[in-house]
C-alpha cells in the first residue's frame, strides 16, 4: 500500500513559522516560493537553526528585466560539522517563483502601508519552500482588539468545558 503524501506544511516535519508577523500585521495574500540555500544551509534549516522574524522580501530589477524576489534578515546560523566552509549567517536569499506571480506581488506593494514578509519555512518534497505573504502593519488598537479577541474566545470555551462536565 502506497504511503498518503502529506497535504499541509505542518505535516511535513519541522515548520519554522514566524508568529510575530501574525501579531503586527495583517496578512492580506501569502505565496509559496522555493529559497535557493547552500549545502551546510540546508542542513542548518532541516535542524530548525533559523530566525526569521527580522527577515523581509524585496523585488529586485529593472523595469525591462526579470524582476526577483530576495529575502533580506533571516538568520540561518551556520552547521558545526561543515568545518571552514561555512555561509554568512545573514545574507540575501533568492526565491523562486513564476515571473507573473512576482509582477503581481510588485504591484501589490506599490499601495502605501504594504510590504513582503517571511512567514514559514519548511520542506516540501525534498525541497525548501518559504511561505511569504503581501501585509499591512497593524495600528496599536489593532493589536489590542484582537487580544481581546483572543481573551474572551479562551473565557468562554473555559465556561463551556466546565459547564459539559
């Protein structure tokens, strides 16, 4: 019997997912993109050595060229056992995605307010995807309304746990 692929990030096995992009923004589009790592990169992430909270995505390149997109801030520390060739912690990643999706994403955050973040990486298949998406920050009411949101969703499953028993 064939073995059931998983459908989700989160079954694939370790997911490195930036919870403070859900908290400062509100995430209008995501887009799944592969990440282009070096050899002692990809053993790093598989072993979950990264910090992508700081990180952010540009589009790179000219009008009349190709645009890419790159990821600027995420910490990939760098593998023990790969000895002296070892990677700059921070420097900037390409991502691949079609170019239609990235005209469409420059297009996007032309609008005032609104820029590209990392929100997870994982593996899919063999291969490292970084899931970015199209965000606004949010205002500081914003925050506090969801986190009264979040409050009186927690209260009241407390009151029906109770209340079943």
């Amino acid at each position: 019997m064939a073995k059931k692929k998983p459908d989700k990030p989160e079954d694939l096995g370790r997911v490195i997912e930036n919870r403070k992009a859900r908290h400062e923004y509100h995430i209008l589009e995501t887009l799944e993109c592969g990440i282009v790592l070096r050899g002692p990169e990809v053993k790093s992430v598989r072993d979950g050595h990264v910090q992508i909270t700081d990180g952010f995505v540009r589009i790179d390149g000219k009008p009349d060229e190709k645009p890419e997109l790159v990821a600027f801030g995420l910490n990939i520390e760098p593998y023990g056992p790969a000895g002296p060739r070892q990677h700059p912690p921070k420097r900037a990643r390409r991502l691949l995605a079609h170019t239609r999706e990235i005209r469409r994403l420059a297009r996007q955050i032309n609008e005032k307010g609104m820029t590209i973040v990392p929100l997870k990486i994982y593996f899919k298949n063999g291969y490292a995807k970084l899931l970015i998406g199209v965000v606004k920050g949010k205002q500081k009411h914003d925050k506090r309304q969801a986190i009264a949101e979040r409050e009186t969703k927690r209260d009241l499953s407390r009151v029906m746990s109770r209340r079943v028993q």
